[in-house]
C-alpha cells in the first residue's frame, strides 16, 4: 500500500520436551497426541499456526517439535460496533469502558459509534512462555499424582509421574517459564544406564539426535520398527517366525528408549500345556514376543525386549528372563495339571459361591436358568441339528446330518426333528449348558480371565466328554467381537442363545437396562450375538416366545427379592401382634391388610415383567436396525417392514426387507410406491382425524402393547369387510355388488385388480416369498394409474366419496401387508 | 546371577540398612505384630499421615496365612520378609537413590535389564492408594516404587514415596538358587531352609487346618471391641494395633475357609473401618486437618 513490502517472516522451529518419570507405557501415544493438539489450541489463540508438528514420545519425555512458526504474531486489528450517537450517555459508558477507548478515539459512521483497537503482534517467544504452562497445567492425564515438597498442599502440579524438567528453545533462544517450581532449561538427561549426566540442548535441529547419540530413540515408531525388524531376525536364525502382536510391540516401545530384543529359550515340555495358556503366560505376564517353528506350532523360545546394550551381549538378561518364564510356566502346568483332578461337573458345584449380581443370585442360579433355556429352545424345534450344519468330527456324533431337513419350504415353527434326536440334541444343551460357566472356578481362569470358555473346552475333551459339549462350552460365548465367529454347531448355538438371552432377560427384569454410552453388563453385544446368530444360521424362532420364555425363568429371583421383605414384614407383624396380646380381630386385619400389599405387589410384578418382555424385543429390534444400518442396508425400507410391527421373526424380517431394497429399485416398484403415495395422501387429507394405520403391536417404532387397530380407517362401504385387520387382506370384494351406484371403468378395473391382488398378495406373504407378493402388488400399478387419471375420489355424491376412499384405503392396506410405503423415501 | 559372591540373605539386609541409613534414614526394627505386609507398620501407615517429614527403612516378617505350602513350595511361604524404605516427603531423586541400592547389592544395571512398569497400588483396607511401578530386573518383579497419595481416605500432604523390596525373591535371584530354602542365610553354612522349613510346615497346618475358628471369630469381635475402646479414650496408636490384629484375624479365617464371599465384602469393610478411624483419630490428635 505504502509501495514498502514487508520482509518475509522469519520463520523458525521450536522445540518442547518435558521429562519425567516412567510413563506408563498404555499412555504414552495418547498423551503424544494431546501434547500436540494442546500445543495448537493454545497457540491458535494467539493466532499462530505451526507448519507442521512432530511429536515424540518415550517412557521418560513427551516431546514435539513444531516448525516454521513466526517470530511474532501478526497485528491484529479488531472493529466493535457500539451504541447509536444518539442513544443515552450511559449506553456510550459502557461501550467505551469495553473498549478501554476514550470518546474522541471512536469513529462516528453514519450515527453509530465505531471503536477501531489495533492490537499490535507479539512476540511468539512470549506467547509459548506462557502457552507451556498452561498446556502443562491442563493436561488430560487418566491418573495424575503429586509428588515431592510442593505436594504439602494439594493444589501442587499433578502430572503422570513426577515432572522433572522442561526444555523449551525457539530457534536457538530459551523459552523462560516455569511450572511448580519447574524451570525451563536447555538441559535433558540421556539414557538412563547408558548416559549419565546431562546433555545441552541446542534446538529443534539436533535434539533427536544428540539424544541418540545418548542411547535415546526419541520416536515411538521408530523404536517399533526396531523392535519388529530385530525379534524377526533373531526368531529367523533359529528358523521361528515371530507371531505378529502389534499391541505387544507397541507396549515394548513404551517400555523402552533403547530397545534390543533378546531370544531365549524354555524347556520343550511344557509345550504339552494348551498353547493359548503359554501365549498368555508369554504376553500377558512377561511383554514377551511368541514364536512359531516351520511348521506353524508354537516354538519353545521367546523374545524380550531389553532396554540396554548389555556389556555381556544380554547373555545375563536371557539368562534371568528364562528363569522368569520357566517359573510362570511351572505354575501354568501345575493349575493344567490340578484343575484336570476335578471334574467339571465338581468345579461346576463351586459357581454356588459366586455371586453374578446383588439381585440376581449366583451364577449357579444363571446356570440353572441357561441349562433349562438350551434344553427348552431343542425341545420346541427352535435349535435343531437341520437348519445348521453340525460342526467337528464328533466321536460322539449323535445327529446324523442326513436326516437334516430342508426347511425352507416349510413354516417355519414348529420344525420338529425326530423325537429321539431331538431329545439327544436337549440332553447335549442341557449338559453343556450346565458345564458352560465351570472352567470360571479353575486355577487357570483365575489366572487368565480371558481362557473362559477356551480352558473349559479342553477341560471337558480332557475328561472325555462328547466334542458337541466341549465345542460348546468352548465357544458359547461367541461371537465376541465384530469381527468373531458365529457357532452353527446346534449344541453350541443352544447354549449360546440360551445364556444371551437369559443374560438379557435378567438384567431387564432387575431393570438394569443399557442408556446411553452406558452398558455395564454388555447386553448390547448379547443382543447384536443373538441377532448374528439367528441370521448367520438361519434358526427360525418366534422372538416374543422366546423373550417370554427367558423373562419369567429369570423373573422369580426378582420376584422373591420384591416380595421378600414384604414376607418377612408380613412375620415380623404376625410376630408382633402374638407378643404383644392384639385383639385377634386386630390380628387378623393387620395380616389381612399386609396380605392385600402382597397380592397387589405381587400383580403390579407381573405386569411389569410383562412390559419388560416388550422393552427388550424393542431393545432387539433397535440392536438390528442398528446392525442392518452398518451393513449397508437402506434405514427407510428397515423402518417400512419394522413399522408393520408384530414381526418376530428375523430371518422373514429381513428376507422381506431385501426383496423390498429390490422391488423398489425397479419401475414397477416406484411406479407403484409413487400411485400408493397419492392414494395415501388423499387418505390423510380426507380423514385427517382418524390416526394412521397401526398394524400389529408397532414394536419397534416405540409404540408398544396398543390393541390391534382395525386396519381400514374409512368405514367401508359394505359391512362385509368391517373389523378387516392386520395383514390379511379384505376378502369380501365379490364384483361389485356392495356398492349403490355403477363404478366408473377404471374404478372397476381397480377393485377387479386388487380383487386379484389381494389373495395372491396374501398367499405370497404367507409363504414368505416376498417376490411374489412384490410381483402381485406390480400388477396394481396399471390400475391405479389409471383410476387417478379417470376418477375423481371426492365426488359430491357422499356414497362415491366414501367408497372410493375406502377403495384407497384398500390399496393402502394391500400394500401395507408387505411393508409401510409411507417410510421410503423418494 | 550370582557373578562374583553373592550376599547371603543377611548380608543383604544389612546391606540395604547401611545404604539407607546413609540417605538419611531411621533404621527400624520390625513391628512386633502379624501384619500382611510392610505397610501396616505404623512407621508407614501412620506417619504417611500429617506434614512432618519422615524418613524410615526396616524390615517387616509379613504374614499371609493362605499362601502357606507346607514348605513344599519353592516360591511360596505363608511368613515371609518385606524391606520397606518410606521418605516423606518423596525425593526428587528417588528412582536414582533405589538403584544406588540395587547397585549396592550386586545388581550392574549394564549387564541387567531394569525397568520401572506401571503398578498403581490401592490398599481398600487401608483408605489408601498410589502411583508407581512395579520394578523389573530381567523379566522378574524385584520391587514395588509407589507414591502414596491417600491413606486412610486422606491425602498425602506431602507425599511419601515407599519403596518395597521382596528380600527373599531378591535373595534367590542374586544367589542363583531356584528354591528359597536354599537360599544362603549366612555365609557359615546356614540355609533359609535350615532357619524357617519347619515354621513353614508348622505353621501352615495351623493356619489351614488346627486355627480354632470359634476363637478366631471372637478374637475379631474382642478387637473391634477393644479398638473402640481405644478411640473413645484418645489413644488412636493402641486402636490401630487391634486394627493390624483384626486384619489378621480375618486372614486366618480367610485360610481356614470359614467366610463365604458375601461375608467377605462385609469383614473386609469393618476392618478398614477400623483402620480408617484410627487414621482418623491420629490425625485428630495431631490437630491436622483434612
């Protein structure tokens, strides 16, 4: 503007280290992270942004260096727009006490008082000085602490571990600050063993490294990659692979600033414990790296990862961690061995003393209900061995594959095996169901939760118990994650089924429901395994029995925990009125009333339970939408076929809503959805009182225990078709005969085609071939198109008007039986 | 290990005194009650409390009844020694003092690997809870590093660092020996063996088996009897000792296999009743204030 350009910014880097005690190795990468982002909000107050960030992070500092950032910030200048020039004077006070400006420094434009603050720029240097402590201040640690002198009170600097030095250099210069004491410096210390002393820091350019030149690697994922490369060359000459643990390395990195992996070996024998056992062991308890031999077992060494060059080449490391390991090893061998003493069914005995909840007994008591609910979902034909393939090579192998029936075809409950199999198939549920939970009393449980369910699987082959049950015991937990496997074996997926459902049932009827973020016993992935089960093999189950069925085995321990104090309230009275010589007409009424109190706690129980049973197909139904979402499948036609309610079934649920995502997708379908629009517009328009149609019981869309709605809104014009409900279609339509007056062309060629339609509708619907109900409902289209070209709905005769609503009406519920149009969109 | 001459088990004791009495330390003798483990002494519990500074070091025979073996066991004894070294307030050097220490016993951190890994500390019984480490030399947990900071459900102002070594582990690892009853007492020729075998076996027939349970279950009512006594007549140092002894009461009936789990929850929660109040009294007969 001036014609003088301004020089070029200088622009320099700027380096942050803060040193302190071990940080736990979980935090580090996160607290790298927050370092960073901190770091650029309280720089962007100031208006700086960095050009780039790195940041670095070992067990003892968390650092960053930031690049080409200004010498100072950039002048600002901020305009405030104040009162009128005419407003009061006090109105002027306080705009000029805001603006800290005197009133010939404002500008008057156009009757209105402008202040113009021009704030110069700062010196960055002055703007870190102070940022550091506040970034330092503000640090979201998980766990922070105090520590030393200045922890006589308790508002001293809380930090991971104790903080011991701060190193902050823009370009060349020292940032003065200082926290708790804490002065800013140019000093940091090396490797703990291998450096001592401290080391001067010149800035961003040589920290890394001079630091390692101090046996320091200052990058977490540099000290990853050597850690990888270095265990897979000491694993390959021995001829192991390493078995990719990409949690584990990153923990070594945290746990080291110098890391150099060491390959020791154990004894070979005890490679007869189960390998997960030693991978655990190898893990969990000693950050140790596993290792494969050629042939993909588990190999009998290990890699650790030192955080020295040790001066005799880590022969004394190797030396003491095998010692460790075969120590941990002994113990891992000697539960092996103990735990096989006992036989399940003892171990099983001992779940007596374990409380699973405060309200709802021990997990015995869970047990019980789960072998009951296995046994049960054989028995009514919901678990067969015919929808599922049978899994394993069974020595046992009671259910012969080829008597599996094909079941498509056939309603889908009941679906009966043969009685004798069908009985052999309950005996293998129940008994695995009892032994499912009893591995959760053995040595090695107690030692690796994670083993439930994996140790009781060997456990249960090791006594010589059917491969059915031990496949189940083993995998009845499943699936676990996103990415788990769904069990088909029938045995495993009555156990598994039946202890999700109970998990659910029970937690609802102590009203322990999921809100929110918060799902403390995990019923929503109970409910998306159930789901995964259901659709994954296909089980054909009526949901609302199933509910009710694990609703009231898990409804007594709640009902004796409500009515138990009234019992004992009810004796002590009982008690009380003996003692103390009460008229036995004044007994009586004191135990008559409390008697009354039971019995009426006692129904408000039952009808509770009853709404719960309607929570949880709801919490189902959510849990599937939810899932059926995230694979893609299109949300309106999920809430089109969940808004006809009343459907218990998955498997159908979905076969509708695919073949709906198909129908759709063709002329015909949108042709049809567009013709069903204006009918249901018209409809709406014509009796804006009367509430949409409501099929069923509408679960799913958070209406729930409402009485069926007759599905027609419009009376009809014939008596006939009164009281027509629900997914059947009205079955009177006979010609025209109902009707007072002579239908229009078009009007008749409606009512012959849904005469046609309907049935045809209904039959395919029955059948569950959606297609077929999608192709019927097509041949609609033509005749509705035509009747809103020819007809005219509101006619002034009112006997035209109402049939022709009612013949909408019609159309509507035609369509309805396949799935509520009115939720897609387009 | 064992490069060079190894301590024997005393010499290690009196190494760790030596070195810390040289840091400024009260070398203590051990309290003279069954406690759990080296935290109970009032020379930690107690004065881990107030803002006085307080620098200790001692042994302390800890007690866990169930983890008796009969001496069959070559890791696993139901008496077995703690070394407790408590600075209050915490020395901004002291990581650096504790490997002097480990240095002074023989360890070359050169030629072993150490390393501090996350081990936050929480005692339910005593109100209180740390950070710190559990330390690590070549794969084996040789010591526990915490920052005390709560006791007694107050906070540390200041707060003391604790330092807690397993001597006999220790012992075994600087000896070379794979079982604890071989472990080199003295250097005359004495073996731990020859010293606590016998306790061992004794001891955990006792604890398993003889214990008298009606007696036991009474003992624990006589003390929080007595315990209350102690509080309401001001003498809050005698209340924690019925504390200490009915903390292991219950863990006698704990090996004795009398407390089912529900009852579990509930003794533990009166005893850290007890030991919550007496913390509570010392600080009130101090004049310190929360």
């Amino acid at each position: 503007m001036d014609g003088i350009e301004r020089v070029d910014r200088v622009m320099t880097d700027f380096l942050l280290e803060l040193r302190c005690e071990e940080i736990p190795a979980r935090m580090q990468l996160k607290a790298s992270d927050d370092l960073a982002r901190l770091f650029t909000e309280e720089l962007a107050k100031s208006g700086l942004t960095p050009g780039a960030i790195e940041s670095f992070v070992t067990p003892r500092r968390l650092a960053l260096i930031a690049r080409d950032l200004p010498l100072e910030t950039a002048a600002v200048s901020e305009e405030h727009k104040g009162p009128r020039t005419s407003a009061p004077p006090q109105a002027l006070e306080g705009f000029l006490r805001k603006t800290g400006l005197t009133q010939d420094q404002l500008e008057d434009r156009d009757g209105i008082w402008f202040a113009v603050v021009n704030k110069p720029g700062r010196a960055t240097a002055d703007v870190l000085a102070q940022a550091i402590p506040a970034i330092i201040r503000a640090f979201p640690w998980p766990k922070s602490m105090r520590w030393g002198s200045a922890s006589q009170t308790t508002e001293s600097l809380r930090w991971v571990r104790p903080l011991q030095g701060i190193v902050a250099i823009l370009g060349e210069d020292l940032i003065p600050c200082e926290v708790d004491g804490i002065q800013s410096g140019y000093a940091t210390l090396g490797h703990r063993f291998h450096h001592s002393g401290e080391i001067t820091i010149g800035g961003a350019s040589d920290y890394a490294e001079k630091l390692r030149a101090c046996h320091v690697i200052v990058s977490h994922q540099e000290r990853q990659s050597i850690i990888a490369e270095k265990s897979a060359q000491a694993a390959a000459a021995h001829g192991y692979t390493v078995v990719e643990d990409k949690g584990l390395i990153a923990e070594n990195a945290g746990l080291t600033e110098w890391p150099v992996p060491l390959l020791g070996d154990f004894d070979p024998a005890f490679l007869e414990v189960p390998p997960e056992v030693i991978q655990l062991t190898l893990r969990i308890n000693q950050k140790y790296f596993v290792l494969r031999d050629a042939t993909g077992k588990l190999a009998p060494a290990f890699i650790c990862t030192a955080n020295i060059e040790a001066k005799d080449g880590g022969a004394a490391i190797i030396a003491g961690n095998r010692k460790v390991l075969a120590a941990r090893l002994s113990d891992a061998r000697f539960f092996w061995e103990q735990d096989r003493k006992t036989r399940l069914e003892d171990h099983a005995k001992k779940l007596e003393r374990i409380t699973f909840h405060d309200k709802l007994g021990t997990v015995a008591d869970k047990v019980e209900r789960v072998a009951k609910l296995a046994r049960w979902l054989v028995e009514e034909g919901i678990v067969t061995s015919g929808t599922l393939s049978l899994e394993g090579e069974g020595r046992e192998r009671v259910l012969d594959a080829n008597d599996a029936r094909d079941t498509s075809a056939e309603p889908p409950l009941p679906n009966p095996l043969p009685t004798g199999e069908r009985e052999q198939l309950a005996t293998l549920a129940e008994q695995a169901a009892r032994l499912c939970k009893a591995d959760l009393v053995t040595e090695m449980v107690g030692e690796f939760p994670e083993l439930q369910g994996i140790m009781g699987g060997y456990y249960a082959r090791a006594e010589g118990l059917p491969d059915a049950v031990a496949d189940a015991i083993r995998d009845h937990y499943k699936p676990v994650g996103q990415g788990d496997d769904v069990p088909t074996a029938p045995v495993t997926v009555a156990v598994s089924l039946a202890d999700k459902l109970d998990t659910i049932a029970s937690f609802f009827v102590i009203d322990e429901k999921p809100t929110g973020s918060k799902d403390p016993f995990a019923l929503r992935r109970a409910a998306i395994g159930i789901i995964r089960i259901i659709l994954e093999t296909g089980v054909r189950l009526c949901l609302s029995s199933i509910v009710n069925k694990a609703v009231s085995s898990a409804a007594p321990v709640d009902a004796t925990m409500t009515l138990t104090p009234l019992a004992q309230t009810y004796a002590s009275i009982a008690e009380a009125a003996g003692t103390q010589g009460l008229s036995e007409a004044g007994e009586t009424k004191i135990l008559e009333n409390w008697d009354r109190r039971a019995a009426a706690a006692t129904v408000e129980y039952e009808q509770r339970l009853a709404s719960e049973e309607g929570y949880i197909l709801d919490f189902l139904a959510d849990r599937l939408k939810v899932q059926q979402r995230e694979a893609g499948v299109r949300h309106d036609l999920i809430d089109a076929v969940f808004a006809l309610g009343g459907e218990d079934d998955l498997v159908r649920l979905l076969a509708r809503v695919h073949a709906l995502q198909s129908f759709v997708a063709t002329d015909d379908g949108a042709n049809l959805l567009a013709g069903y629009k204006r009918a249901a517009n018209i409809l709406k328009k014509e009796a804006p009182q009367t509430p949409s149609p409501q099929r069923g019981e509408g679960r799913g869309e958070g209406e729930r225990g409402e009485a069926e709605r007759p599905a027609i809104d419009v009376a009809p014009p014939h008596p006939t078709s009164e009281g027509g409900t629900g997914l059947l279609p009205t079955l009177e339509g006979e010609g025209n005969s109902g009707l007072s007056y002579t239908p229009e062309i078009a009007e008749a060629a409606l009512i012959a085609a849904l005469d046609v339609a309907e049935p045809r509708t209904a039959q395919a619907v029955a059948a569950e071939d959606f297609e077929g109900a999608m192709a019927a409902l097509a041949t609609l289209r033509a005749p509705i198109d035509a009747f809103f070209e020819s007809v005219t709905v509101n006619d002034p005769d009112p006997a035209k008007r109402t049939a022709r609503l009612a013949l909408l009406a019609r159309v509507r519920d035609a369509v309805h039986s396949v799935a509520d149009f009115s939720k897609i969109a387009g | 290990m064992a490069e060079g001459k190894a301590l024997s088990f005393q010499d290690l004791i009196l190494t760790l005194h030596a070195y810390w009495g040289k840091q400024g330390c009260v070398i203590l003798q051990p309290y003279d009650m069954e406690v759990g483990a080296g935290t109970f002494h009032p020379a930690t519990t107690l004065r881990a409390l107030g803002p006085k500074p307080w620098n200790a070091a001692y042994v302390q025979p800890s007690r866990r009844p169930t983890d008796g073996r009969y001496g069959e066991n070559p890791n696993r004894l139901q008496h077995y020694y703690q070394y407790q070294v408590i600075m209050k307030p915490s020395p901004a050097n002291l990581q650096d003092l504790y490997l002097g220490s480990l240095v002074e016993i023989g360890i070359d951190p050169l030629v072993h690997d150490i390393r501090f890994v996350e081990d936050d500390w929480e005692s339910p019984t005593l109100g209180a809870w740390g950070l710190g480490w559990e330390v690590w030399c070549d794969g084996m947990e040789v010591s526990q590093f915490t920052y005390f900071q709560q006791m007694g459900g107050y906070d540390c102002k200041p707060v003391a660092g604790e330092l807690t070594y397993g001597l006999e582990r220790l012992a075994m690892y600087i000896q070379g020996v794979d079982s604890v009853y071989d472990l080199k007492f003295n250097d005359a020729g004495v073996t731990y063996g020859d010293v606590f075998l016998e306790n061992e076996k004794q001891m955990s027939k006792w604890n398993f088996e003889v214990a008298d349970t009606e007696k036991l279950f009474r003992w624990f009512k006589d003390c929080q009897a007595e315990w209350r006594q102690c509080i309401d007549n001001g003498v809050p140092l005698a209340a924690f000792e019925q504390a200490i002894k009915a903390s292991h009461t219950f863990n006698l009936l704990q090996a004795r296999g009398v407390i089912s789990v529900q009852e579990r929850a509930s003794y533990m929660g009166q005893v850290r009743d007890m030991a919550k109040g007496s913390c509570e009294a010392w600080m009130e007969s101090n004049g310190w204030t929360a």
